[in-house]
C-alpha cells in the first residue's frame, strides 16, 4: 500500500498535525513526517517532493502556517496528488495561509482543507490512496457508514 509523506513548514506545527498519523494509524497507512521550509530548506524541500514517489508515497500531505508556500512549492516538484493544510498562526489566524495554499496558479494543484484541518486532509490522502485499494476503500466505506450514527 501506498504511504502519505507528510511535510510540516515549521516544527511548531507538530502538535497540530499530530492527529494526521492517529488517522492514518487507524486505517493502516503508513506515513512520515519531515520538517522542511519552503523558504529556510528550500533543496530538501525539493528533494522530499521529487523523491516521494520513489520511495513509495502515493499522497504528500503539506501543512503551513502565515505565507503557507510551503504546499504549492511541493506540488511544483511533484506528480503526486498534495493537499494543503492552513495552519493557524500569526495575526491573520491561518486566513493568510487558507488564501496562499487556495489560490495556486494553473497547472500546480493543491487541494486545500480548512485551516488547521489535520483530520480532513488525512481521511482526503485515504480516500485517494483507495482508488487503487479494495480493502482501505472497504475500511472508509465502513467509517462513512459509522458516521450516519
């Protein structure tokens, strides 16, 4: 199965993406944090997202608080699917970060989850990777169903 690299702009982000390997835990994707800005590390940034499919990723999930370029930059270093996280920092409280990750320029998709919206992204990267997975898209119809309570 394929696994979701999950690249943090900052490492004050860690407690707020925390929740994206509980999630992908509970549906036995395997994942990987990294750290690495797009402004402060911007080579390995590169090299993370140009090297993903290699190494067996089939989502790259990108979280980023205030400028947030840190999921459009992924995406322009990669073919994989990459969804952005807004994360909830400085004074404009992720608004700034939700607008930089949503208005990306044609032909660089990003798709984009609400600010701080760990949990979305994560059931988003399961729900791309079971397209081609029988058994996780089992796993999420039943999680869908245990949602109507």
């Amino acid at each position: 199965m394929q696994k979701v690299l999950i690249i943090l702009g900052s490492k004050s982000d860690l407690d707020i993406c925390k929740p994206i390997t509980n999630v992908l835990n509970d549906f036995g994707v395997q994942s990987e944090f990294h750290v690495s800005s797009a402004h402060r590390n911007p080579d390995n940034t590169a090299k993370l997202a140009k090297d993903a499919e290699t190494n067996g990723f089939g989502v790259i999930i990108a979280c980023a608080g205030m400028a947030a370029h840190l999921p459009g930059v992924v995406a322009s270093h990669s073919t994989l699917p990459v969804i952005g996280v807004p994360i909830n920092s400085g004074a404009l409280a992720g608004i700034d970060a939700l607008y930089s990750i949503a208005q990306m320029p044609p032909g660089v998709p990003v798709a984009c989850v609400a600010v701080n919206g760990v949990k979305n992204a994560a059931l988003l990267a399961i729900q791309i990777i079971a397209l081609s997975n029988p058994e996780l898209k089992e796993k999420y119809r039943l999680y869908k169903e245990s949602l109507k309570g």
